[in-house]
C-alpha cells in the first residue's frame, strides 16, 4: 500500500508539472524552451540544497542528465507545432515501446495480462486526447516528442538502479543545466513574469521533489509496471485542467478515465 501511494503521489506530481507548464506557456505567455531552462535552474538548485552540496556527478549521472535533456528539450520543441493531444499520444506512446521493449530483452518474458492492461490503458489514452478536427502531424514536432518519450523512457530505466534517489537527481538536474543552456544561444525566448513563477513552482516542486520520489520508487517496479503506471498522468492533468482552468468535463473523459485506470489495475493483477 505504501508503494501504490507512493506511487499515486509521484503520478499527481507529473500531471501538475503538465497543469504548470500549460499555464506557464499557453496562459502566460513563457516560451516553452524558457520554461524548459527555468524548470531545470530551480529543480537544480532545490535539490543542491537539499544534498547540501553532496552531489554525485560520475558516469551515471551523466547519462541521466543527457536522458533528462533529450526530453526537456524534445518536449519543449515539439509542442511548438504539435497538438498537445497528439503530443501526448506520441510521447506516452514512445514511452511505453521504449520501457516494454526493454524489459522484454533484458527481464524475459512480460506477463499476458500487463501487455492486456497497457493496451486497454492506451486505448483510453487514445479516446482521451485524439484530436476532433483530424490528425496533424508535423515532421519536426513529431520527432522531437518521439525523442522526448525516448529520453524520459531512458531516464526512467536509469532509475531502476538508483541508490541514492534523491542525490542521483540532483546530480542529473545539475548537469542538464548547461545541457537545456545551450540552445539559447541561438534561439531567442520570452519571458513573463507570471510564466517565470510558473516555472520556478514546477521545477522546484514538482519536477525535483516529483522526480526524486519516482528515483526512489522504480527500484521496486517492474519496467513494465512503472511504463503502465504513467498512463494515469494524462488522465490526472485532465482532471486537475477541469479543476483549476475550468475545462469542461465530457462523458468521453469519464469513459476514458475509466479504461486508462481499469486497464491499469489489469496490469498490476500478478496471474
């Protein structure tokens, strides 16, 4: 139980980085590679200061950083010409063939009735956020979120061999710092106030203390398992979308809801 709420509170904190990030780009206004570098630079120095300057910067962490900076950088690019909807599709989509795919090379065979509850679970996905108008999928916007889904699978599976949950993602926010910098300089970026704060209350709340929580829990999921778990997040940002920016609540989220949570208790039955 312990585990499962763990769990549930490290998924509420994902679907509030996605609630900040569109309040701080669609409503006030921050460019989203800006938001990207101010969510790193206070996720960064939050857990610097939690460590107290004990920060392990070896070899792993430097492949955790990269991971951390595919998906920020690919995450922010892509929602310049992507659909949010379809974007979520493809990052979620490139998350769960990464992780399975994975495990079905390096853990053996994945069980039937996970591979039944993680097609149920992203068919409600699919219900959930296939756009209205018809599918749009720009070349560039594309691939960048396919990276995006890539690198956060890879961080994730990183994850797995975690010790020391919250000094390892220190270490991975401190050097993907000068990583999400770099395009800046050759890209120029607006920066608003309110969209600034934004981004600062994100990194530094649900993006270091959300992703060093999920550092302490993967060790004791199962690849597979913890790719599932993730579906519930765009189901919750929805949710907390109707609650805080008064989106309207339809019987196709409710039904949706319905099959991304049932098709991920399937997965979690053992036989």
């Amino acid at each position: 139980m312990r585990l499962f709420l763990t769990t549930l509170l490290v998924m509420v904190a994902f679907a509030a980085n996605s609630v900040l990030n569109r309040l701080g780009v669609a409503v006030f206004g921050t460019d989203a590679l800006a938001f990207a570098v101010l969510r790193v630079a206070a996720g960064a120095l939050t857990l610097a200061v939690l460590v107290r300057g004990q920060l392990a910067l070896g070899r792993d962490r430097l492949w955790g950083a990269l991971a951390l900076a595919v998906y920020m950088l690919g995450f922010s690019w892509a929602y310049i010409g992507l659909g949010a909807g379809v974007g979520a599709l493809i990052l979620f989509g490139t998350v769960q063939l990464v992780m399975f795919g994975w495990a079905g090379l390096a853990g053996g065979p994945v069980p039937a009735l996970r591979w039944l509850g993680a097609a149920v679970a992203f068919g409600g996905l699919v219900l959930l956020l296939w756009p209205q108008g018809g599918l749009d999928l720009p070349l560039g916007g594309t691939v960048a979120m396919i990276a995006a889904g890539a690198g956060w699978a890879a961080y994730s599976l990183l994850g797995q061999g975690a010790r020391q949950p919250l000094v390892a993602t220190a270490g991975n926010f401190v050097l993907c710092l000068p990583l999400v910098l770099l395009p800046l300089a050759v890209v120029p970026v607006t920066v608003t106030t309110f969209g600034a704060i934004t981004a600062v209350v994100a990194g530094a709340l649900t993006s270091a203390l959300g992703y060093a929580l999920w550092y302490r829990v993967l060790p004791q999921l199962a690849a597979t398992t913890a790719a599932t778990a993730q579906l519930s997040v765009p189901v919750i940002a929805v949710g907390g979308g109707a609650v805080l920016l008064a989106e309207p609540v339809t019987l196709r989220l409710a039904i949706a809801a319905m099959l991304v949570l049932g098709g991920i208790g399937v997965s979690l039955i053992r036989r």
